[in-house]
C-alpha cells in the first residue's frame, strides 16, 4: 500500500497513539484527516481536523460526508471504562462495546465506499493484547476488543475483494492516558505507530507490535489451559 500522496483519515488523533499514527502518516507523505470529538484539540501540523465521535451516528455520517478520497482508514478511538462485567456499571460496560464494536463498525461502514473507491486501500484496526486475553477488573474492554477483533476478521473477509487490505495492530501496554494509573513497563507509542504504518505499507494481515502480544498470541492454541492456567 503506497502511503506517499495517499489520503487517510486516523480516529482519535488529537492525542495517544492516534495522535502518533498521524504524525507518522504525515510524515510519509499522506494526506491526514485527524479525527477528533472535538478537532480543536488536533494540535498537529500539517494535517486537517475533522469532527467525529465513534459512538455518534449523526457524527460518523457528517464525517464521512465532510471527508473525500480516503483510502486508508485508522481506526484506533479507544475507551477504558476499567469495569469488572460482574460488578461494574451495567452504561460503562455498554460504552466500551459501542465504541470499540459499535464505533469501529460504524466508522467502516460509513468510510468504506471511499475506501473501495480505490483499486487498493487500507483499513488498520487498533486492536490490543486483550482482544485475546482477558482480565476480571476489565473484562469491560477485553469483551468489546474480543469482539472488535471477531470484525475485523469478518471486515477483512467482506473487504478483500474490493482490494481493502485490513490490519488488526495488537499491543500491550503503550505510554498514553488510557494507561497512565499503571506503574508497568509501556511501549512507547510512537514506535508503536511507526511499526503500525510499515505494516500497512507491506499489507500485513495482523501486527503483533509487542513481546506481550506475541506470547498471549502464542498461548491462544493451548485454549484455556495455555491463558488461564489457575482456573484450568
Ligand atoms: N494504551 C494502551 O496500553 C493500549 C494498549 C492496547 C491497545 N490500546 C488501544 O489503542 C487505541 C488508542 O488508545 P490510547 O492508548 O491512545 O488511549 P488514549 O490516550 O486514552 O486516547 C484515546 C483516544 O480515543 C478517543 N476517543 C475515545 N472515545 C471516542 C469516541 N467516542 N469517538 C472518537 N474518539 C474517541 C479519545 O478522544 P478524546 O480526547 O475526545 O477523549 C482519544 O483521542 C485504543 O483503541 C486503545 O484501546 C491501547
């Protein structure tokens, strides 16, 4: 996929990784709208802010109308509600699915004729190490990146022979806001962002960005034995 000339749109880019995947497409010499709930906050240069909240169908619509000629889509918006699905707030669980689900598959929809506009495009979904892993005290967010990861499989199916390539980024712990409580050793994002855009450039499937990723990833055959060996 040619970055250079090439027009694409990354939300969530006023700050956190989205922030950096901007930069970083900016700086390969693609044409960034850096989408943002509220685009005074897109403090980049060199790049067009755009209005666009995830959960908001009025907003994905208006953005998708006010944008033109993408052909590489980023979908990286993210919350983090830290809730237990046992005991956390019944609106916090739901935020997180419509906005790494709900969000993710309302943004491809909307943004998808521009992106099959072209003989070749890109879609790079900002998954984690926990679409395939999961933690009680934010079993929250891993079901909703489990279930973004299930459609970014199902997308790049429907996609492919439109010539969309489809990306799913998979990492552990980055040095945003989302994380910022956790005293953990963090990926710094800009590198995170820098190896997300090589792999759209050479069309990889599935970018596994850190050591966590790949060793949940190599467990996710030895099933619940492998991931969960205290309760197996
Ligand atoms: N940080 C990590 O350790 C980590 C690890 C794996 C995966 N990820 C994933 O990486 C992506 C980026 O997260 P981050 O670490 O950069 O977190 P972050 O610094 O908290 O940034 C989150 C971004 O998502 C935006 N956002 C949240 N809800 C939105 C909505 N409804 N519509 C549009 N934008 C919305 C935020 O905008 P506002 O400024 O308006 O709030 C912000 O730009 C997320 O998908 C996250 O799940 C993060």
């Amino acid at each position: 996929m040619r970055i250079e000339g090439t027009t694409a749109l990354v939300t969530g880019a006023n700050r956190g990784l989205g922030r950096h995947l901007a930069s970083q497409l900016r700086d390969r010499g693609a044409i960034v709208y850096a989408a943002a709930r509220n685009p005074e906050t897109v403090d980049l240069p060199g790049v067009t802010p755009i209005a666009l909240d995830v959960t908001d169908p009025a907003s994905v619509a208006a953005a998708a109308a006010a944008a033109s000629g993408v052909a590489i889509l980023v979908n990286n918006a993210g919350s983090q509600t830290r809730s237990s699905l046992l005991t956390g707030d019944l609106p916090d669980i739901r935020l997180e699915m419509d906005t790494h689900f709900f969000g993710t598959l309302a943004v491809a929809r909307a943004f998808a004729p521009q992106l099959t506009a072209h003989d070749q495009s890109a879609m790079l979904n900002v998954l984690s190490g926990l679409s395939w892993i999961s933690f009680p005290q934010v079993g929250a967010y891993c079901a909703a990146k489990s279930a973004e990861w299930s459609l970014t499989n199902a997308l790049r199916l429907d996609l492919a022979p439109e010539g969309t390539r489809v990306s799913a980024l998979h990492v552990g712990y980055m040095d945003t806001d989302m994380v910022r409580h956790l005293d953990v050793p963090k990926a710094n994002p800009a590198d995170i962002a820098k190896l997300a855009v090589d792999g759209i450039e050479a069309g990889d499937a599935e970018i596994v960005a850190d050591e966590t990723s790949r060793q949940v990833l190599d467990q996710l055959s030895a099933g619940v034995a492998g991931l969960y060996p205290l309760v197996a």
